[in-house]
C-alpha cells in the first residue's frame, strides 16, 4: 500500500457514526446559517433590491447544476470503491477537469444570458455570484464523502460561513449594498473550493493529472442520468422566481423568494425522516409489496398529521410569522403563504408515495413518468398563471403542479396494487 492510501486509511479510522456526525453538522450549517442572515438582509435591502440579489442567485443556480452535473453522488461512490491511489487519482482528476470544463460552458451560457431581458443591476450581481460557480468548480465534497473523511470539509464548510456572515452583519448597512452583499454571499464557496483544494493537494497528497478530451466525454456521459435528474429538481424548486424575473418587478421577485424559504423550512424538517425510513422500507418490499405499503401506511399515520398541525399552524399565524422574520413590507402578502404551504405538505406526501412507495419497491419507470408529468405541469402552470397572476399566480401553480404529481403517482400505485391481487 502507498504512502498516500496509508495516511487516508489512517485518517478513516474514525467510525462511522463520527464520520456521519460530520457530514450531519455539514448539512445544517449549509442550511440554517444563510436562514440566519435573512431577516436581517431582507429589512437592509428591502424587496426590491433583495429581488435583484434573488433574480440573479436563481439564474446562477441553473449553472450550479450544471457544473456539480450530479458528481456528489456518481463522484462519490467511485471513490469509496476506488481499489488504490491511482484510481482515486484518476477520478479526482477527471471529475475536477469535467467540472472546470462545465464552467467555462457556463460563462458563455451567461453571457448569452445578458442579451435576455435582464437589467442593469442583475448583470453585474451576476458576475459577480459566478464566482459561486467557480468555488463549486474547485470545491470537492465529494471526494471528502467517498474517503469517508467529511472532517476536514465540514470545518472548512463552517468557517467559511461564519466569516461570510460576520462579514454580511459588519458591511451591509444600507440598501444600496446589494452589490457588496453578492460577493459577501459567494464568498463562502469560493473559500470553500479553496480550502478543500488545499487539503486535497497538501494533506492527502493527491494530484491532478493530465486527461484526454475522450475522457472527459466519457465522465460526462456516466453521469448524464444524475445530471437531468437534478436539472428537473432544480426547475421544480427554482422556475416560479425564473418566470417572475421576466414577467414582473424586482420587488414581487424579492417578496415571493423570501416567503418562499419558510415551506421549505418545513419541509426540511421532514427529509431526514424520508432518507432514515428508506433503507428499512426498501427492506419490507423484498419481502413483498403489501408488507411494504404497510410500513409506509404507519409511518405516514406519524408523519402527516405532524406536517398538517404545523402547516395549519404557519397558515393561520401567517402575517406575524412573516411580520416577524421579515418585516411589514413583507407581511402585506402573507397570503401567498397558503398555496406555497399546501405545495410543501403535498410534496411531504408525493415523497412517501414516490420515493417510499414506486422507488422502494423498484418501479423506477413509473415513479420517472409520473415526475416528468409534473415537470410538464409545473412549467406550463408557472407560464400561465405566472404572467396572469403574477406571484401568487406562481404560488399556485407549484399548488396544482405538485397536486398533478400526487394524481399521477397515486395512479401508478392503484395500476400496481391492482395487477398484484390479480
């Protein structure tokens, strides 16, 4: 064994459960501490200029998805079966090149961007957060993930936020800083990207090595599939500010995509629920199906009333809610928090019936047809409503949209119910 697999088995005695502790600590700090500095920015800036900051953070995160192309999971798993230190080697190299490459393709998408109707004040804030696509370029999770060594990513995760929200509270004092706020806000991934390259070059002894143009191709096309599903998921979770950027204000932009943030809230709360409960699930349909649906049917007997009590809970303490986090200005639309929340409730459901239901049980294909309806639904809705009803068009379309997806899947399982009693 080489030197360099020596130092990385060394540095991967820790147990499990710590390793997981550290990717667990990783997870709330990526997202509760951008919660942090919300209501302070969103009163600094006001709506307006929080909608410029928002409209180009949502065109920026298209080439996000891009450049990460799906390598946190495809990246990932590679490395943990990766035999010696060539092989994690050649993966580092191929991967980082394929995410450099991507990021050039993103520079020329974005300028091609500038010719849509964008303003002024979006342009230059998104030059300026492109430096986030060049942090996520460098920066490699991934690799930490699959080594099973997540200490050394956490910490730089962490220290870079702190600085980048100490920095946020200390400089940004005045509404006309949304320029300074942009690079104040991408300053973590760039940090980030830094530091991890840094680690990996110096502390775990890996290097970069030249690769071919065919090699390239073939990392890309490995990782295609993972690469368009979390393109949809982007255009499920993202196209609603996307249509509001071209069709409305700044100010509708800024209001909605802070209203937006406390569903989402909630709905994190229930996704370590969907990813513990997976495994043991998947466990049951081996057995057979009807044991498998009837695992799913207690935990959603937990699960859906807690999300109900809590969603009715926001709906009704709406306006104080939002009054509270992020000012009256904001609180004059507490309304569209009604159709945004029961979007989020009935995404909690389509995943016990996507993920723990069609995925557990290994219907793949149905679960990919019925996701592709509600993509189709939710950009035709969005479109419509969106230019009709502006925000609280957009809001209701992700309602019906995620609805749609609830009809679909729910056809697909009765279909499979009824061919297994057969």
């Amino acid at each position: 064994m080489s030197q360099i697999m020596r130092k990385i088995q060394v540095l991967k005695k820790s147990d499990v459960i710590v390793n997981g502790m550290w990717l667990y600590i990783l997870q709330i700090f990526n997202t509760v501490i951008p919660l942090i500095t919300l209501p302070y920015i969103t009163r600094i800036l006001g709506p307006s200029q929080y909608g410029v900051f928002s409209s180009a953070l949502n065109l920026i995160g298209y080439f996000l998805v891009i450049v990460e192309y799906g390598f946190n999971l495809s990246g990932a798993r590679k490395i943990a079966i990766a035999k010696d230190e060539y092989e994690v080697s050649e993966v580092y190299s191929k991967i980082t090149i394929s995410k450099l490459f991507l990021s050039g393709v993103t520079l020329i998408l974005m300028i091609i961007s500038f010719s849509l109707n964008i303003t002024k004040d979006q342009m230059i804030c998104m030059i300026i957060l492109y430096s986030m696509v060049l942090g996520t370029a460098i920066q490699q999770t991934w690799l930490f993930q699959g080594l099973q060594i997540m200490k050394y990513i956490t910490i730089a995760s962490v220290g870079s936020r702190i600085i980048s929200v100490v920095l946020i509270f200390i400089l940004v004092n005045n509404t006309e800083q949304v320029y300074l706020y942009c690079g104040l806000y991408s300053l973590t991934f760039l940090l980030m990207g830094i530091m991890s390259t840094l680690v990996i070059r110096f502390k775990l002894k890996i290097r970069i090595r030249f690769i071919k143009f065919k090699e390239l191709l073939e990392e890309l096309k490995d990782g295609w599939y993972l690469f368009t599903t979390s393109a949809m998921t982007k255009v499920f979770s993202g196209i609603g500010v996307t249509v509001l950027i071209f069709t409305s204000t700044d100010m509708s932009v800024g209001i909605y995509s802070a209203i937006q943030k406390i569903p989402l809230v909630l709905s994190m709360l229930y996704a370590p629920i969907g990813q513990v409960i997976f495994p043991n699930v998947s466990q049951h349909y081996e057995t057979s199906f009807d044991s498998g649906i009837s695992k799913v049917k207690k935990v959603s007997k937990i699960v859906i009333p807690i999300i109900v009590i809590l969603s009715l809970l926001v709906i009704f303490s709406s306006k104080i809610i939002i009054e509270i986090l992020y000012g009256l200005e904001f609180s004059k639309y507490s309304l569209l928090l009604v159709p945004l929340i029961i979007w989020i409730m009935l995404s909690v459901l389509n995943n016990l019936l996507g993920i723990q239901v069609l995925v557990a049980s290994g219907h793949l294909k149905e679960y990919s047809f019925s996701f592709r309806i509600g993509l189709v639904a939710i950009l035709i809705l969005n479109v419509g409503l969106g230019v009709i009803g502006g925000m609280f068009g957009v809001a209701v379309a992700a309602m019906l949209a995620e609805l749609t997806l609830t009809i679909t899947l729910i056809y697909h399982i009765k279909k499979i119910l009824a061919v297994k009693q057969k």
